[in-house]
C-alpha cells in the first residue's frame, strides 16, 4: 500500500503539516511546517512541539548539548555571580574540565537526555577509571545544579539528578560538610616533640595557637590582629584566606591568594584561646613590629596575624612546605596540617568538652557532623559519663 504524501523535496516524499504558533511583531501569523514519512508521523511532531510549548520548553533549542549549555551557564551566569566564592567557582570548572569536557557526555542532546546515560557514565568513572565515589557524588551534585537552571530555562521538564534517579557506585568517602572522616591525631608525645622543634621558628605562635584552637588553615592564615581580644583571651573567625586560580571568560588562568568569607555561617565564631598561648602571641606581634620597623617603605600592612617578614599573606604552598620540614625535623611521620584541628577536637572530647561545645568551637553546619566525623572518641566519653552512676552501687 503506497504512503500518503503531500510534499516532495530533493526528489523524496514527505507528508507536511502546518501549525499557527502565534504572531509576530507585525501581528502576522507565525507558522510552523512539520514533516514526516506518513500523516500520522508528520502531527506527532507537531503535538510533541505544541506540547513543550505548553509545558514551557525552549522548543527551538532541543537540540542544545549538555556540555555546550553547560559551558555557557559556568562563563556566562555563575562566573559573574556574587553570590559565589571564586574558590566554588575554580572547583566548579575543574569538574567540568575533567569530567565533562571531551567526555562521552558532553554531546548528549537535553531534550533526549535520560538518567541511565548518565548512570553508564557514573559507572564507567568507578569501575574504568578508578575515580571515587565522593568525586563522582561532587560531579553528580554540580550536574543537579546545572539541570536546575536548564528547566528555568525551559530545555528540559524534569532533572535527570533529583530524587533516587541515580546511584552514587560505591560509598562516599566524606561526610556532607567535606571534614575528612578519617581522623588522624597527634600523640601527646608527638605534640611534645613538635613544640620543642619550634623553640626559635618564626612562626611559632601560628603551630601553638592551632593546637589549641583548631582553626582551618584558611581561617589561621586570615587571622588579623583586630580578630584578637587579649583581655577576653579570645579570638574571632571572620575571613578566610584562599589561594585560587582566577578564571576570566577566555579561560585564561592566573594564581591570587584571596580573603573571603568562611566556610559556613556557622564558621564565623568566637574560640577561646588557651591562657598560655597568650604570651607566645605578644612575642609574635613584637617580632612582626621589629620587621616592620626594619623593612620601612618595603613593608605591607595588611593586620594579617601571620604574614612574610615583608606583611605579605602568606602563600598556602609555601606554608605547607615550612609544616611538612618541621615534622621531619621532630621526627614525626608527615600528616595532613588538617591533623591538627583533629588533633583540638579530640583532646576536647578526652577531657570530656560535651559534643555540643566541641561543634560550636569548631564551626560544624550541624552536630551530625561533628559526632560522626569524631565517633572513635565517643565510646570512651560514653563509658565515663556511666561511671558515673557508680556511687549507686557503692
């Protein structure tokens, strides 16, 4: 039985159906011409078209890919927006560098977009390329925000992320607020050792003064004088100092150590400091003083706490590098620098500071975060709170 046509175009037939999609400018009719192999193919192109509309898709944009629009919405929406950090913005493109770009999901069309392609692609991540189920729950979390913004926009209807449409492979490695779950600690031996080694270091207040207030390194860095109260024998967290590659529309790329906000709202917080640390900062103010007085003209004031010898911030690299010498120098095996603020946290709890306490000292969004990051202590705060009903039995 032959096919009903009704258009011939480059010596093939075609059934042609026409809609009214509304008016122009002018007030002329705008209309619309759909094809296909037979009537019935030709009108469901039109429904399917008439239907988006509706249901508000960008119809004339289907054929948008995911990594093309993505690229637009990074440079074009969300690198000139303030209302996020240059530091969220930089781990932002570094996910869609490695993960999105010249990968097998970057040419996949948003109006035929499906959550199974993007599980095959999840999939493949774990068991190809060995990368991490946190890295793929951050790639997996920044594609959800992505989808937000292209329904808004009308190219799609529904997010291929939300709800329970994918599975993380394997298990995620980090708690919700990025604190390490792995809890690596100085001994008391150790910290003993440590502080012997910085009898003389120049930066011997910035190591003294994390140990008993277990600041984030950014937060320490970013420390100014004004933040300090000696009276109060407290200190405040208001900035944080990052190191950041600063990305402009062209990609071009250029190192800037910046101060922004904290981690959190809840990272912004007053923290005692320990009595005895206290002298140890009044040197360092004196000796930075003397430097100052030294270098003249050369100096920069920035009130920053801990600076070069000229008051430059300081470079987190080059920090780390100091850090990392001092520990080989103590003969202690080398640790994260975030070691330190595990290390405040759990002398706390092994002098029996309640949870609570221990989460607003060290700025945690939530409690949850902080008994699971350090559980390993509470068995034995546990079992000295039931000691403590011995004098029942007695």
């Amino acid at each position: 039985m032959a096919r009903k046509t009704n258009y011939s175009k480059n010596g093939n037939e075609y059934y042609r159906v026409t809609t009214s999609i509304g008016r122009d400018s002018e007030g002329k009719l705008i209309r619309k011409e759909f094809y296909g192999k037979s009537k019935t193919e030709a009108e469901g192109l039109r429904d399917n078209y008439l239907n988006g509309i509706k249901n508000g898709l960008n119809i004339d944009f289907k054929d948008t890919s995911l990594g093309k629009l993505m690229h637009s919405w990074l440079f074009e929406v969300m690198r000139v927006s303030n209302e996020i950090k240059p530091t969220t913005f930089e781990k932002y493109e570094g996910i869609y560098r490695n993960y999105i770009k010249d990968s097998s999901i970057y040419g996949l069309k948003l109006d035929t977009l499906k959550s199974i392609q993007l599980q095959r692609y999840y999939n493949s991540l774990y068991e190809n390329d060995s990368k991490s189920s946190n890295s793929i729950n951050t790639l997996n979390k920044l594609l959800k925000t992505f989808f937000n913004y292209a329904i808004d926009e009308g190219y799609i209807l529904k997010n291929p992320c939300a709800g329970k449409k994918i599975v993380i492979p394997g298990t995620t490695e980090m708690s919700e607020d990025n604190e390490e779950t792995e809890v690596i600690t100085f001994s008391d031996e150790e910290i003993k050792h440590f502080i012997v080694t910085l009898e003389g270091h120049r930066m011997k207040a910035l190591y003294l003064l994390d140990f008993g207030t277990g600041l984030r390194q950014g937060e320490l860095l970013g420390l100014k004088w004004s933040d300090i109260d000696f009276k109060k024998k407290e200190l405040k967290v208001r900035q944080s100092l990052k190191k950041v590659t600063i990305i402009a529309a062209d990609a071009s790329r250029k190192h800037k150590i910046i101060e922004q906000t904290p981690k959190s709202p809840t990272s912004k917080r007053a923290v005692p400091i320990p009595s005895n640390i206290l002298s140890t900062l009044e040197d360092h103010k004196r000796q930075q003083e003397k430097e100052k007085a030294d270098a003249g003209s050369s100096y920069n004031e920035t009130d920053y706490v801990f600076t070069t010898e000229l008051g430059n911030p300081i470079d987190a690299s080059n920090f780390l590098r100091s850090y990392a010498r001092i520990l080989k120098k103590a003969n202690i095996p080398y640790r994260k620098f975030h070691a330190i603020r595990h290390t405040y946290a759990t002398k706390l709890f092994e002098r029996g500071v309640p949870l609570k306490t221990v989460q607003e000292l060290l700025g945690h969004s939530d409690i949850s975060i902080t008994a699971k990051i350090y559980t390993h202590v509470m068995p034995e705060e546990k079992t000295r709170a039931v000691d403590k009903l011995n004098d029942l039995f007695a």
